[in-house]
C-alpha cells in the first residue's frame, strides 16, 4: 500500500483578465469556479502548477 501525499488547493480569485496560460493551469488542476477545491497528489508538476498561479490559489 502506497501513502501518497495529497495537497488541497482552492481558488480564491477569478482567472477573468489574467493571461490564457495562466487560465488554462487553474482548469488543468480541475479547478472551476471561485472557492472551489480540489485534493491533489503532492508531485512537483503540481507543485509547478501551483506556483505559477500562486496570486489565484490557496494552498489548505
């Protein structure tokens, strides 16, 4: 059995203005609307994801 880590993301302000790329990360870690969260294995392509969009998420 393998424990993997999980991190909690949620998205605090809205993709609306900000650059496609940027757009498309926040959909791509299966985000949706504002203060929605998702549960996501901790690996450092996520962690990339989450860094890039820092200034939309929050990390729970």
């Amino acid at each position: 059995m393998t424990t993997e880590k999980k991190v909690t993301v949620q998205l605090v302000r809205s993709p609306i203005g900000c650059a496609e790329s940027h757009r498309a990360t926040v959909r791509g870690l299966g985000l949706r609307k504002v203060r929605s969260t998702r549960e996501l294995v901790d690996t450092p392509e996520v962690r990339g994801m989450i860094n890039k969009i820092s200034y939309l998420v929050k990390v729970l």
